[in-house]
C-alpha cells in the first residue's frame, strides 16, 4: 500500500512506510468542470457530489471496493490540493529527469 493508512480491504497488507521506505502515493478521483463555468453551477455540483458522498449507500460501495469517501470540498479547496500535487509531483519528475512525451 502507497497511501498513508492500510487498505480497509487488505489489512495485513503494510504501507511502503510501515516496510522501512520513505515513500507515501496516494491516489484520488474528482469531478471537474470546464473554464468558464459559471460559479452557480460549480457550487451546484459540489454541493450534490457532496451530498452524494455522505450518503451510506455510497460510503459503503466505495469501503467495499476499497476506496473512501473523502471528498466533496469546496473548489477553492480542491484548487489548492491540485497546486500542491501539481508541485510535488512536478518536483518528482523534474529531479528524476523525466519528462511527458
């Protein structure tokens, strides 16, 4: 397991961290819109996927197949946690020498 907490699935799996290594990868899904979309809609959207995402039948779906509910934040929110992964990870690839062809 790359996240920082072991898999609600797969318990007796360890993290990469709790094996000895300095390493933590997570992943995650989102829903965005276009540029441009009106304020009134994105707020909209959010405040359904949200809604979508407290709601039991989905919370258990989702721990079933061994992902989490932990979304529905806020765009400006959401905003700023693609900057910091846009940065981290931009700083990963950069200091390893890859680039995207």
């Amino acid at each position: 397991m790359t996240s920082s907490k072991r898999a609600n699935v797969l318990p007796e799996v360890p993290t990469v961290t709790e094996a000895g290594l300095a390493f933590e990868a997570g992943n995650w899904y989102s829903l965005m819109a276009p540029k441009g979309t009106p304020k009134p809609v994105v707020d909209y959207l959010q405040q359904q996927v949200a809604k979508a995402l407290a709601s039991s039948d989905v919370k258990e779906g989702l721990l079933a197949r061994g992902a989490e509910a932990a979304g529905g934040m806020p765009p400006d929110e959401f905003a700023r946690v693609i900057a910091s992964e846009a940065e981290h990870w931009g700083g990963v690839f950069r200091s390893l020498g890859l680039k995207a062809q």
